[in-house]
C-alpha cells in the first residue's frame, strides 16, 4: 500500500497561490503585448479588462455548452438504461415513492445516475395504476421523441453517404419506422433477457450527441447545402399531416408491446404465486 501524499506545510499555501496569480498575470500580459498588439504599459493596465471580458466570459460560455452536453448526454445515457433493464419501470416506482415523496432529491437524482446499479425487484410490472400510467406516457413521449431525432439522423447519414432519399409518402411511413426500430430494438433485447442489451442501447447517446451538434454547427453558420429531413416535411402541409398521422400510430407501437408483455409477466407471477 502507498503512503499518502505529504500535505502542504502551511506556510506553502500562500507561495502556491501565488505562483498561480503569477502565472495568471503573466500569460495575460504576454497575450495583451504578443496577440493583441497593446504597447507594455498599456498591456499591463489592460490585464484585468481582458480577464474580466476575454477569460471570464469565454469560460461561461464554454461552462454553458458544457452543461447543455452534459444534460443531454445524462438524460439519453438515462433513457438508455431504461429501455435495456427489465426491472426498469417498477425501479422508477421505488424510486419515486421511497426517495422523491420523502423529499430526499439529492439520493433519487444519484440513483437516476446510476441506474443500471439499482437492485433488481421481484417483479418486472408497476404495483401502481398511477405508475403503470406514468410508464406508458413516458414510453409514449420518448418514442415520438427517439422518431423524429433518429428519423433526422438517418436522413442526415444517407445525406452525407451521397445517398439521396427523396420525401415522399412512403418515405414518411419507411423512414420513421426504421427510426423507432434502433430503441425499439433494445426494448426487445430487454424482453428477452438478451445480457448485451445494454451494451447495443449505450450507443445511442453518442448518436444523438452527434446529430444536435451537426445541426447545431449547420444552423450557427448557416449551410446551404445541408439538408434537414424535418424541416423539409414540415415545410409541406400535405407531407406534416402525413409525418404526424404516422408518427402517432408508431410511437404507440411500443406501448402496446410494453403492455402484453405486462400482461404476460402478471399471468406468469400470478400462476407462480399460486403453485
């Protein structure tokens, strides 16, 4: 076993911050003189402007964009986890009434993180009717929501393969469905009992992560060749109506998957209690 690390004396804590200020003031007074061309005097009383305006607001900004990455990556990392376990959905309903009711936020969100680390139930069916209607209205939301990004991300991938897929109505039906099919398939994998669903599931935040900073890139300076499938469609009454009559019949495909499943898991535990 290593020894720990020797603690500064105390008499060091002043010296190290003030080498770090040091450090500080003198990459700024060099990036004044050198970059931006103020003479030695002048780039010395401008160091603090150029901390307060330069650093300060660029590491907010760069802070920002980091925690927009974060959450977006921590929400599908979550989505992910749920559509891979099984146990999903009756873990939700622990959680949301033994941490959440009890005002204990800090341990529901840490749980949240780590998922896929909560200990299985006995049962894979929400004990509630208040649950079991909370799971179908995420299952529902999140499948409208999962369509239209990976149904932006396929069209965004043919795009960029030279492949030319022109909107139609058939498209508006094909492209969609194959769009639900990457989580719906993982949903799947989890019936099953497949050990890799997870696994398959942990790429999707990496896609979608991809796919908001394409359009995030193209929209910020404002490509003209890039071309965006939901906008297309929307921009076309006829071709709206079509996308969203379509969409709403998919996206309860999952739900309706989710709900025999239930039915048969119930059947099964009922039929094993009374033996």
């Amino acid at each position: 076993m290593n020894p720990p690390a020797p603690k500064p004396e105390p008499q060091n804590y002043n010296r190290l911050r003030l080498a770090i200020l040091l450090v500080l003031v003198a990459w700024t007074y060099l990036y004044n003189t050198l970059i931006k061309q103020f003479g030695p005097v002048e780039g010395f009383f401008q160091i603090l402007d150029t901390i307060s305006d330069d650093f300060v607001m660029g590491a907010l900004v760069t802070i920002g964009v980091g925690v927009a990455i974060v959450f977006v990556y921590s929400f599908t990392k979550l989505y992910t986890q749920i559509i891979a376990n099984i146990y999903s959905f009756r873990i939700l309903e622990n959680l949301l009434h033994s941490e959440l009711r009890e005002g204990r936020y800090a341990d529901f969100l840490g749980k949240l993180i780590r998922f896929e680390d909560q200990p299985h139930p006995d049962t894979t069916c929400p004990t509630r009717v208040s649950s079991l209607l909370f799971a179908f209205a995420f299952i529902y939301v999140m499948s409208w929501i999962y369509l239209m990004l990976f149904s932006e991300a396929l069209f965004f991938v043919s795009w960029s393969a030279g492949v030319d897929l022109p909107i139609h109505e058939e498209n508006l039906l094909l492209l969609p469905t194959l769009a639900l099919a990457i989580p719906f398939s993982a949903r799947v994998m989890a019936f099953l009992r497949y050990p890799y669903a997870q696994s398959y599931a942990d790429f999707m935040p990496g896609a979608v992560f991809v796919l908001l900073l394409v359009a995030a890139l193209g929209t910020l300076f404002e490509s003209e060749d890039q071309k965006f499938f939901l906008r297309d469609v929307f921009r076309n009454v006829e071709y709206a109506w079509i996308f969203l009559r379509n969409g709403l019949f998919l996206a309860f495909i999952p739900v309706f998957f989710e709900s025999c499943f239930w039915i048969f898991e119930l059947y099964r535990e009922e039929t094993r209690s009374g033996s």
